[in-house]
C-alpha cells in the first residue's frame, strides 16, 4: 500500500511521533458532502413518506407509523419533495466522483472488502461484539470495515436505483420490474434507508469510540499515530 | 518533519475543504427558496429529457385492476362540483384552427381506447384502474391544433387547473377520458371529462374538464405547481 508516512518532531520536547496520509482530498470533501445530502435525504424522504406512512392499499389505509414532524425535513409534502429531488443529484454526484476517484487513483484497494478479508471477519466480530482480543492490525481498514464501507456503496446505489424506480416507473418500467413494481419499489427504497441509517449509526460510534486522531484525519486527510505499521 | 510544519501542512488540507461551507446555503432562508426552485427545475428538465414519445407504460390484466370501489378520489376542495351534464360543454380555445365548444358526444364520436393502467399519486400509493376515452392526440388533431405548439392547459369545473407539455399530450396511451371500469365517469372521478395520463403523476390528470386551451407559452402552469410541486412530474 502506497501510503504516504512521515515521522514528526516536536519542537518543544523531541519526542518522535508517526502520521499517515490516509484520506485523499476527494475522498474527504465527497465524505462531507455525501453526509449533509443524506441527512437532508433521509429527512426528506421521511416527510415524503408521511404523506402515505404504508405499504398496503390507499383503502382501506393502515398506517405503519406516525412519523414525528419534527424528525421529518421540508414541513410538508411539496417542500420535501423539492428537497428530495435537490438533493439526490448531490448524493448521486459525490457518489459518483468517489467511485470514479476511487478506482482511478487505486485507492479502492485500502478500502474495497474482497474474498480474501473473509477470513478476517470472524474474529474481528469477536473482538467487536464478544470481548475477544484485538487482531492485530496491518493496514489502514480492518476486514469488518472494509464490509462496512463497501456496503455503504452498494446500498448508496440501490438507494439511487429504487428511487429511480420509484421517481420514473414508466421510463425506467425494466427496473421497476426488476424490483416487483412500483409498490414494492417504494418498499425497498424505504428498507434501504433503514439499511444505510444502520451502517451511519455503526459508524459515528466507531468514530466515537476511535477517538480525536482518527475523527480529525478525515477533515486533514493525515492521521496521527496509526494503530498500523505505516511503510 | 518538523512539528510545525506538520501543523502548517494539515492546516491546508483542512482549509481546501472550505468549500462543503457552500452547502449552508440552504439554511440561509433569503437562499433556500431560489435554491431548491433551481433543484426542482433541473429535476424537471431532466424528467423531460427522459420522456420518450413511443415508449408506452405497462398495461395490465384485469385481474391485477384495483376494485372501483377501492379507488381512491382525491379532490383539492371538492369531489362534486354540482357539474350541470345536459349544458355540458367542452370550451376549446387558444393555437388551434377549430376553437369552440365541444359536446360529450362530438368527443366520444372518436376512436374509443380502453386501458388498464397504473396510477400513481404524489403521496406515495399506486392503483391500477381501467380508463376509456379518446386519445387526446386524436382531439388536438379534430380541433387543428398548431403541430408547433407546446403545451395543452386544462380548466376545471372546481377550479382546479393544469397544464401538459405537448409530448405528453400527444401520447398514444394519454386519454380524455369519459369511462371507469366500463362505465360512464361518476361525478367524484371527475364526470362528465377527465384526463387520463398513464406517463404523468396523479395531479396532473385534471377531474371536471370545461375547458381546453392549446398555447405556445405556458400561461398557467397547474393548481399544485403553484403550491410548490413539479411542473412536469413525468413518470
């Protein structure tokens, strides 16, 4: 892995310490954008979804829950469709520029999960979840994270897929098919939102967890006193 | 590396990240507005580069029609506008060689087209219903309207009002639609004339028809256009 590592020096003590150049730029502003448009998607979409809060027939109509107004952007139907469809080119664009970035520039390799992370995941969870020993670490993502992220991009494209269903249905009627129609389109979209608020929240506690060196590489790119061996 | 040029070094990583700031511009109220217009327009423009004239909505079964009874009416004030069927009339004006008013009768002397198809309204449910009526493209062409115009608007007995790009107007499968289900429309499905446009969302397919206008420039866009909705809602 062709990470870019320096040693720094303290001016006032001498004391040696390791930093990693770990998040490219565009990684790192698509990131920032990336969240803010899914915070206002997911928001909107949620008062989209108030204007019909079910999954069966409009009669008779079973509510599946009253979704709070207040945990819900736009203020009402109209509004949070002008949100919604603001917003989606924004997802879809930094989608898009990452992926893009990603593979071109190779960096996909310290993050993509692949058959041979599979091993890995096991005692990763034990560690997680069971109090198990902490593998060691040899690069920058760890085999659960690399799962991780790359199901964030897999649901990032079936949310812009069920969506596209759910938004053209007629133009795009091959990929409403695909998912059971229409109906059940809006039913996917809506379970992918859930899926991807999953991974958010799984997220900002590892963030949490990780602490102030980690959060801060991902605004400067460079991560001070990595976990693993930087070449 | 020195520890100050380290600091100096992250410093103009973060700073190069300034412009995600930009963002906040949508909590700047005086900018939310032309903001988010400029978001719907440009969902529009692309809603209208997708539509493809011959590309027809799916049809279904009988056995997948939603029952008529669980056919839901939505009304924006009411679903009876007391419509007067025997003074009836259809007023056409506006891009066309034949302005005038239409009767029921001169309407449903055109070809007759029955369809199965699903409609969907902006609140999130779909149902499938069957619609019979004429085509409006072989209206617009029994009333000689200008090839080169590009928009159809509707008024209403409620005073709801539409309009419809002429792409979409001229839609093989886009009806004036008279039936349900076999049987002349009931007054809350919008009797004596409704339109029927499989491609378009639910708003758009105005109920009471009394008046039909043929223009180059959008006049009036639509009754929840003008609330905030998108002007062009192609499906």
């Amino acid at each position: 892995m062709a990470t870019r590592a320096v040693v720094i020096e303290d001016a006032k003590t001498g004391e040696l310490r390791q930093a990693v150049y770990e998040h490219p730029f565009l990684v790192r502003f698509c990131h920032w954008v990336n969240a803010v448009a899914l915070f206002v998607l997911v928001g909107s979409g949620l008062q989209i979804f108030r204007a019909f809060p079910s999954f069966g027939a409009k009669i008779p109509q079973k509510d599946l829950i009253d979704w709070p107004k207040w945990l819900a952007i736009g203020g009402w139907l109209g509004g949070a469709l002008q949100w919604h469809l603001t917003f989606m080119w924004i997802y879809i664009a930094t989608g898009l520029v990452y992926v893009g970035y990603q593979i071109f520039s190779g960096n996909y390799k310290q993050v993509l999960f692949v058959p041979r992370d599979v091993p890995d995941v096991w005692p990763m969870v034990r560690h997680y979840f069971f109090f198990g020993p902490k593998p060691p670490a040899r690069e920058a993502y760890n085999s659960l994270q690399k799962h991780a992220y790359t199901s964030a991009i897999v649901l990032g494209a079936l949310s812009v897929l069920t969506g596209l269903a759910i938004w053209k249905p007629v133009q795009f009627s091959w990929l409403a098919w695909m998912m059971g129609g229409f109906h059940w389109a809006r039913l996917w979209h809506f379970l992918i939102m859930w899926a991807t608020l999953a991974f958010v929240f799984g997220h900002l506690a590892m963030v949490v967890l990780h602490g102030w060196d980690n959060f801060v590489s991902m605004l400067t790119g460079w991560k001070k006193n990595p976990e693993y061996p930087a070449e | 590396m020195d520890g100050r040029k380290f600091k100096s070094l992250t410093r103009r990583e973060l700073l190069k990240l300034t412009p995600v700031i930009a963002l906040g511009a949508f909590a700047i109220p005086r900018l939310q507005m032309p903001l988010l217009k400029a978001g719907l327009d440009f969902s529009d423009w692309a809603s209208a580069r997708l539509f493809r004239s011959e590309h027809l909505t799916p049809t279904f079964a009988d056995s997948d029609l939603t029952p008529f009874d669980k056919f839901p009416i939505n009304d924006y004030d009411v679903n009876d506008p007391q419509v007067d069927f025997d003074r009836w009339t259809l007023t056409v004006s506006g891009a066309v060689q034949k302005p005038g008013d239409y009767t029921l009768a001169q309407i449903q002397a055109l070809p007759k087209f029955m369809q199965n198809t699903r409609h969907v309204c902006v609140e999130g449910w779909d149902v499938i219903g069957n619609f019979g009526g004429a085509k409006l493209a072989d209206f617009l062409s029994a009333i000689g309207a200008d090839p080169t115009a590009k928009f159809v608007t509707v008024a209403c007995a409620d005073d709801y009002y539409e309009s419809i790009d002429m792409a979409t107007a001229r839609h093989p499968q886009s009806l004036l639609c008279y039936e349900m289900y076999g049987r002349p429309l009931t007054r809350e499905h919008g009797a004596p004339l409704r339109l029927s446009i499989p491609t378009k969302i639910g708003y758009k397919q105005a109920k009471y028809l009394t008046d039909l206008k043929v223009t180059h420039v959008l006049e009036k866009v639509g009754y929840w256009e003008d609330q905030g909705y998108s002007e062009f809602y192609g499906l």
